[in-house]
C-alpha cells in the first residue's frame, strides 16, 4: 500500500459524527504537507489540540478567536522574509470568521495576503454551546435565538459572507460542502493555484447543535445543496461575469428534506407559516443565483 | 557612531532599523504615528530591507506579529494608549507563546475623555500581561532600549516579549540629538535570530498555541514567572554589554545624588527633571536623592530596597494612578521596601495625567510635602498635585444635590 | 506525576492524539460486511476521525466474481478510534457496513 | 541653557523651524532640545513651538515658562496672544513687522524686527497671503542672539529644509543681513 498523506491523527476529541474534519482533511490531503495551518478559535482549535496532543500532522498556529486571517498575515509576511514557499490555510468557524473575526478577514483579503481561509460554517457558535451567530439561518433555534412562544428562533436571514468577500475583489470566492467531495477538492486545487487572498465557504452540518442523529451529516451536507438551500458556487475577483453555479440540482427538493432531520427547526416544520418563509428565502437566494449564473454563462453580463 | 537630532519617534524608528526586523505589522495611533511612517519610508525608499503589514486594526497589527514571530521571524511593532489597550488579549497571548516581539509605545492617557497627551496609564493598565516593560527618558534612551529589549527578549533564558515606553510628545514628537550606533556595531551586538521553540515549518510540524488544562496550565505560567524573574539577570547583561559595545551606560535602576533622607522615584522623562530639581535642592542644603526606574517589569525589588536604604521619606512620583488604590508603581515600592525592611515613609504623588507638564514646582511640593511627612506633621498617602480638587468637588455636589 | 512541559506550550508531537484510544466512546459498532463491499473507499473518505484504513487488497475476501474489485485496497475499521457515529454506514452505497450494539 | 518660545499659525512653520534650529545648535556642538505645544490646532490657529540650547546635556523636559527670548512669526499675533509672557527680563522678542518698537509698543526688552513675510514671498517661499516665514526669521534670530552660527543654520536648511532647499537658505541669509536689531 503506498503511504498517503494524512494531514490528521484520529483520537481527537470531536463530537462523534462531526464534519469540520472531513472538510479539514480534505482541503489539506489536496493542498499537501508543504502547508502550514492557522486556526481561529472555536471547536475545532479546541478538540484538536489539547495539551501534550495534537491532532495536526502539520504545522499549525492558533492565536485567538478574532484573528486567524491577521496572524495568518503574520506567517506569510514572515515566510515570504525567509524565502520559504509553503501553502498557508487558515480554518475559522462561522463566528470567528463572520462575527467577530470579520474585520480581520476583511483586512487580510484588503491587503491581499496569498492565504486560503477555509470557513467551516457550522451556522451558530458550536464551541460556547449553540448561540446564535450571524450565519445562523431563518427561525433557526439557537440557545440564544430559543424557539420562544412570541419570537419563533432566530429572526434574521444568513448573512452573505462569501458575497461580501466576493465584493472585497477577492481572486477567488467559493462554497462547498463536503458531500460533494470533487467539487470541494477541485476549488481547494484552484484556490491554490492563485496567488493571493482566497475564500471558501464550507457548510458543515453540526451534529450537536443542529441536533441530529451523528450519521446523517454528509447526507444533511448534501441535502444542503439539493434543496438549494446552500448552493455551491464560485467566483474570481469579484467579477459577477465569472460566477458560476458548480451544481445545479436536476430536481430542487422542498427544503423540507433539509429542514426534516434537525431538531433546530422542530418548531418550523410544526408550523406551515414558518416553513413557507424558510422556502420562500431559499427560493428567492435561488433564483437570484440561477438568474446570475446563466447570464454569465451567456455572456449577458 | 553618528550624532543625530531625532524626534523620539524617529529614535525609536531608528532602533527598530538597526534591529533588522523581518516584519514590522503597525497601526497608526497619535502619538506613535511617525514610527511607522518613518519605517515605511525607509522600506519604499529601499533602505530597509522587511515586510510591512498596514493592518486594519492594532489587534491585528500585534496578531501579525504573533503569527509572524511564531513562523521565526524578528518582528516589531509600535502603538500607543488605546492601540495597546485593543491589544490587550493579544498581549496575554505574545508572552504566553513566549515570542520575543518588541514594541515601542508613545506613552498616552487612555479614553475617556480622549487625551492624546502623556501619561504611562497605558502600559500600566498592561502591567499583567508578561511583557517586560521598559520606560526610556530620553530619545536616546528609546533608541538603545529597543535594541538592549531585543537582546533580552530574544535570549534563550527569557523568550518574553518587551514593550519599551516613550512618553507621547515629552519624547515622541521633541528633537534632541541622538548617537545613532553603526549598522555593523549593532549586527555584533544583537545577532540575527534564531528561533528555537517557536517555528512554523513543515519539515518539523509543531504545534503552537494548544488548549492548555488545569492539568498544565499552571505550569506554563510558572515557566512565564520564572522567566521574568530569570530575565532580571539577563537584562543587567544585556546593558552592560551594551555599555561595552556603545559606550552608554545603562542599569535597571539608576540611582542619583544618593544618601538623602527623602528619596524621589520617577519613570521616564520626568526623570531628568527629578535630577534637576534634587540637584539645585541639594545645592540649597536639602536632603534629597532620586531614583530612576528604568525596568518596570520586572522589578528589581531587592536592588531597589538597596537604595533606598537609609531613607526617612520615599516619595513615588508617577504618571499613572491606581482607583481606589496607590500609583502601580508605589506598590511595587512598598513591597521592595517591606520585603527588604526599608523602615522609611511612603508617599505617592499622581502627576502629569493626560499630558499636564510635570515641573520643577510640582518636584518642589513633593519636596515641602516628604518634608512635612518626615516631620510627621502629615500622613503619608496618595496624593494627586496639580489638580483642582475644589472644582471637581463642585461638579460631583451638583449631581448629589440634583 | 511527571508533566510534560514545553516552552510556550509547544506541542512538538504531531499527530499525537492518536494516543488516545476514541474507541471508548462508541455504543453502536459498524461492521463491514466483505462480501458485499464494493471497496469504492466512501466510507474511507467521510470517516470523520478517520478511523477507517485502507489495506491491502488481500487482506480480506472482494465479493464473488468482481476481480477488478478485488484489486482494490480493502478497508477496514480501526475499533481503537471509531466512535460508532454511523456515517460510514449511512453513506455506503451498497449497505455494506451494519450498526451493531456495541458488547464491551 | 538659553530657551527660546516662537510664536506662529499653524501652516507657518514654528515647529519646523525650531526643530531646524536645534539641528543648527547641535552643528555648533550645543546640546539641544526642540518640541512644540502639544497642542490639536489645525492650519491657521495660534501655536507655540520650543527650543533649548545648553552647552551641556539638557535634562528637563517641562514646558518654557521664562524663556531667554521670544520669537513671533506673524505680527497679528501681538494683538491675540501674550507673547511677552513669562520671557526673563532684558529677554529677547524677534517679531516679523515692518512696524518700529514705538509703534510695537515694546520695551523692557531688547528687541529686533525684520520683514521676514517680504523676504520669503521673495524667495517664493508660500504666497503673499501666507508667507512660510520660519527659516527667514532663523537667519534674523542667529544674528540677534549670537549664539549659533549663521553657517550652521543654513546647513540645518540645506540638510532638513522639508522643500526648496536652496531658497529656504536664501531667505534665512537675506533676514541675516536684513533684521533691525533696535
């Protein structure tokens, strides 16, 4: 058997089932072991290296919760210094990276560091027990955006944080998720192959705090996409002319299918009226992207 | 060797320079601006060979440089007040990953009311944070000490990050002439760095900046302690091999006009108006001595319990004030002189917040008010000079009255 | 006790969880049923731990009758990390894998 | 130790010019110290920039309260600020007037004027309307107060001038030359 590169140990401490190592293992098996890692806090950071272990087979840095895109800054101004070439991803949550790790993001992309930041997008803050972040999604319930007998979970839609990277001019902007472990390795290998500040979105179903049961978070990964609730996209410099949809499903499921195995949407799917606005701002996301797609596709940009 | 005048900014700029730093990540923030100012222009102008990263913010300036020391690199920073203030977690985190970052500040009063003018309330609120903190008083001062931080923070018995505080305008925006050394004297003194337990590559995968338990936590932080206190020798090294190599004396404490019943402390600038003011106040036949202190953290207590042996009145002049407490630099005064049975009066004076100018007549009232306390016909305690007590008491009256 | 004590908490052991035997979390076990496993390696791929190994073709028996299957490394569940989430069986094609109480 | 106060507009260049003019004392081996007001003013406002010169080191660090001499950038000021304030007796005051010291209303002092707006506006030096007058009113300071030398002030020009190097070092000769000292 050749020996294959293993970017992660087992014997970590992950919740069982939990996705943010499937998207972390493959976007480093495709990047190599000429790679170096900076981790925002969060779960991840957390279950993978508590002290004497780590789960990391390479190198890896992590910082603090708001800033893994600004010390990510830090190593490539340095390895450039020292004539050094290695591969530089960082990995940061939802919160770490929309919420409050944004401005840092934001600058990185800005002054156009050759970093790829990964975002595992667990959709609310998995590490402090399930409080609502700004990639939460409609009505979800969080412990902070409870299901409550006047307030029906949280009441705002996902925050666009791929876009507004996208609007940053950023060369390389993409979604993904982890069922769709193709179009996942080949962004990470396009990613990679441009220089500068590049960006994917990557949905990760959280078993704990989205509350289903451990062995259906690919199958939850996928139905993300199916029911284009999360549609897998990408996009070059900004540049709306180079958007394209990387999968467009031959039949959309009823978001529904989606909705269905997650405890966090229990009051939805008790509810038509929520139900129906769930879809109605899937729909209209959809749409929005197919329109964009097709006239980029046509040259209609 | 070349004589310069330098604003203290552009001193600092200078030490930074010679130190050769890799990467430099900044912020700009009054009263430190020209520091990166001055070394962007250098490195746009090509006479200074390392990466700058302009960051959005100074909590991502001080996180570059973490991620940039942690990679191997010799990295610098420079900010002030409320800059070092939105570092303040990453600050925690610099001396905990034991990265030997320097960082020069132009010492300033922190919010609110905004005051961009001089007072040490900035690094003092950082006192805590495992950063060696060094005050200079001159712009010469801040020049070397940036070089002799380096040469601590980077020696294998410390690996602690070092904060080297000039007062903002005293220091940062006046002239005055500079030795600026040689970029060869300085190469011998202060060799490129290399790191040691701290590096990103991936032919050696390591990993930096681990969940720490109870079950090793503590340890780490003892291992910080320890190396604080280990780095109390190594500073007296390192400034007396730049003594040797530049031919500027320089100690952690520096005593003056010794022997006096009543003993001035100081930091930074007002120093060499302290020195002023206890040299003409001898030359009237007072009793009075001064001390420099130079190296805040760490503190060198027993040495000076030293100096202030024989001492009736030590009187504490700082630019910085505990709430509902003494002055931070008091308090490491009076342990000195508890743990080492100085037997003399403490007496803390706040001066010079938010920049209002430390003079000769604020040194004379400490003078009148050490004397009164050595006669005991006043107790000693905090007191705050310089100030309109009677106003502040008005606009207080008007809100309990409302 | 002896603590192991780096400077800056450096944890210069890569892939040093592997210390820790994740096995002990699992109530429900999923066993490979070799006579149907098609060796496609999905359940390779998505193992979130991963406690699944590829090993060499011979080591267990390919289905009857498919000898370009049984070119293919085998898989094989590694029980000193597996934590029983159920994926590899959930995302198996050809419902090799079943979920089985876990006896310790 | 001598101690000079200049008085000027933001715009005007006080700060720069007591900075050049501890750069020139330091070319004649003084010790020297320059620092403006810290002070938030922008373009126009009154500001109060510093000089120390010593023949040994300088180690205070407060601000002037009784400076040796004064000097006044621009003559509006004499009627919004006090620029006699705190200078010592028999002191200096070097003001840019055309105006005679019984016009200025000055005495008490030792006192010298020169038209340095006239001269730098010569010199192309800012506009008509607002003159950068501080390196003409250095080269009229060096004469009154015989200290630094004519040489080294217009080497500190040369050398730090921030723009037109050579006509800065014009007007400062031409002030030399040009000051009445009263």
């Amino acid at each position: 058997m050749p020996e294959e590169f293993e970017p992660i140990a087992p014997g970590h401490s992950a919740c069982a089932g939990c996705g943010s190592t499937q998207i972390v293992r493959w976007v480093l098996k495709e990047a190599g072991p000429n790679t170096i890692v900076v981790n925002a806090t969060g779960c991840l950071e957390v279950f993978s290296t508590t002290y004497p272990y780590t789960m990391w087979r390479v190198p890896w840095l992590h910082v603090a919760f708001e800033n893994a895109a600004a010390a990510a800054s830090g190593v490539e101004a340095a390895l450039k210094r020292m004539g050094k070439k290695a591969h530089i991803i960082a990995f940061g949550g939802d919160g770490g990276t929309a919420d409050i790790g944004f401005q840092a993001l934001s600058g990185m992309v800005e002054r156009g560091h050759d970093v790829l930041y990964v975002m595992y997008d667990n959709e609310a803050y998995m590490n402090t027990g399930i409080q609502r972040s700004s990639s939460t999604p409609l009505l979800a319930w969080t412990t902070t955006s409870p299901a409550g007998k006047v307030i029906p979970g949280k009441q705002q839609p996902k925050k666009p944080v791929a876009w507004i990277i996208a609007a940053h001019g950023a060369p390389y902007v993409a979604t993904a998720s982890i069922a769709y472990l193709t179009d996942l390795r080949k962004k990470v290998r396009t990613a990679l192959s441009i220089k500068g500040p590049k960006f994917i979105q990557a949905i990760q179903p959280c078993t704990t705090g989205w509350r289903f049961d451990p062995s259906l978070t690919v199958k939850l990964a996928r139905l993300a996409v199916e029911t284009c609730y999360f549609p897998l996209w990408e996009m070059r410099n900004g540049d709306l002319r180079t958007f394209r949809l990387t999968y467009i499903p031959k039949e959309k499921k009823p978001v529904e299918e989606f909705l269905r195995p997650q405890r966090r949407f229990r009051h939805v799917l008790q509810n038509p009226d929520l139900l129906e606005r769930i879809q109605k701002w899937v729909d209209e996301n959809w749409e929005r992207m197919l329109k964009l797609h097709e006239a980029a596709v046509n040259q209609k940009l | 060797m070349v004589v310069m005048t330098l604003e203290g900014n552009e001193a600092a700029a200078w030490g930074a320079r010679l130190a050769r730093p890799d990467v430099i990540a900044a912020y700009p923030i009054t009263p430190s601006t020209h520091i990166p100012e001055r070394l962007s222009e250098w490195i746009a102008d090509g006479i200074m060979d390392s990466e700058m990263i302009l960051t959005e913010s100074e909590h991502s300036a001080l996180s570059a440089c973490v991620g940039a020391s942690a990679t191997g690199a010799r990295v610098f920073t420079a900010t002030a007040s409320q800059g070092l203030a939105l570092m303040h977690e990453i600050l925690h985190i610099a001396s905990g990953m034991r990265l030997p970052i320097v960082m020069a500040i132009g010492n300033r009063a922190l919010s609110a009311p905004i005051n961009i003018w001089c007072d040490h309330q900035d690094m003092m609120s950082q006192r805590d944070t495992g950063w060696m903190q060094f005050f200079a008083e001159s712009n010469q001062e801040a020049l070397d000490l940036i070089l002799i931080a380096y040469k601590v923070a980077e020696d294998r018995r410390v690996l602690l990050p070092a904060m080297v505080g000039l007062d903002a305008f005293t220091l940062t925006h006046t002239f005055e002439q500079v030795d600026v050394p040689e970029q060869e004297e300085v190469d011998r003194y202060l060799p490129k760095y290399r790191p040691v337990h701290a590096f990103l590559d991936p032919e050696r995968p390591i990993t930096q900046g681990p969940l720490g338990t109870p079950q090793h936590y503590m340890e780490f932080k003892y291992a910080q302690y320890e190396a604080m206190n280990r780095a109390k020798g190594v500073i007296v090294e390192a400034m007396e091999e730049f003594g040797r190599a530049f031919g500027r004396e320089y100690a952690p404490l520096v005593p003056f006009s010794p022997g006096g019943e009543i003993v001035l402390v100081t930091m930074g600038s007002m120093s060499g108006t302290a020195r002023v003011f206890v040299r003409g106040a001898r030359q009237e036949g007072e009793s009075v001595s001064h001390v420099k202190v130079v190296a805040f953290r760490p503190f060198y207590h027993s040495k000076l319990a030293e100096l202030l042996a024989g001492a009736k009145v030590v009187a504490v002049v700082e630019r910085a004030f505990s709430y509902g407490s003494v002055g931070p630099l008091a308090q490491d005064v009076a342990y000195a002189m508890h743990r080492y049975g100085i037997k003399a009066k403490l007496a803390n004076f706040i001066v010079g917040l938010g920049g209002r100018d430390v003079t000769l007549r604020d040194f004379s009232e400490v003078l009148e008010t050490s004397k009164r306390i050595l006669k005991g016909e006043e107790d000693p305690g905090v007191f705050w000079l310089n100030v309109a007590k009677e106003e502040v008491l008005k606009a207080e009256e008007v809100i309990w009255n409302a | 006790m002896v603590k192991k004590v780096t400077v800056g908490a450096v944890v210069p052991w890569p892939g040093s969880t592997a210390e820790n035997k994740t096995g002990s979390w699992r109530t429900l076990k999923p066993v490979i049923h070799y006579e149907k496993c098609i060796r496609c390696a999905i359940c390779w791929m998505y193992c979130p731990e991963p406690a699944i190994l590829k090993v060499d073709p011979d080591k267990y028996p390919a289905p009857e009758g498919k000898p370009a299957i049984a070119k293919l490394p085998a898989v094989e569940i590694d029980y000193d990390y597996c934590k029983g989430c159920g994926i590899c069986a959930e995302e198996c094609p050809v419902n090799a894998i079943e979920m089985v109480e876990e006896v310790k | 130790m001598f101690e000079i106060r200049f008085h000027g507009r933001g715009g005007q260049g006080a700060v720069t010019g007591a900075n050049i003019f501890a750069i020139a004392a330091s070319y004649d081996g003084y010790k020297s110290q320059a620092f403006p007001f810290f002070g938030v003013e922008r373009r126009g406002a009154p500001v109060t920039a510093y000089a120390r010169i010593s023949e040994g080191p300088i180690e205070i660090r407060s601000f002037i309260y009784n400076p040796d001499a004064v000097v006044v950038l621009d003559p509006s000021l004499l009627d919004a600020v006090n620029v006699l304030e705190g200078l010592k007796e028999n002191g200096y005051v070097l003001i840019n007037t055309t105006k005679k010291p019984d016009e200025l209303g000055i005495s008490g002092y030792r006192l010298a004027t020169v038209d340095a707006s006239a001269i730098a506006v010569r010199h192309g030096l800012g506009t008509p309307q607002a003159p950068i007058v501080n390196t003409a009113i250095l080269g009229a300071l060096v004469r009154f107060v015989d200290m630094v030398k004519l040489e080294s002030l217009l080497r500190a020009i040369r050398e730090h001038a921030p723009a037109k190097k050579e006509e800065n070092a014009k007007a400062a000769e031409e002030a030399y030359g040009e000051v009445r000292i009263w």
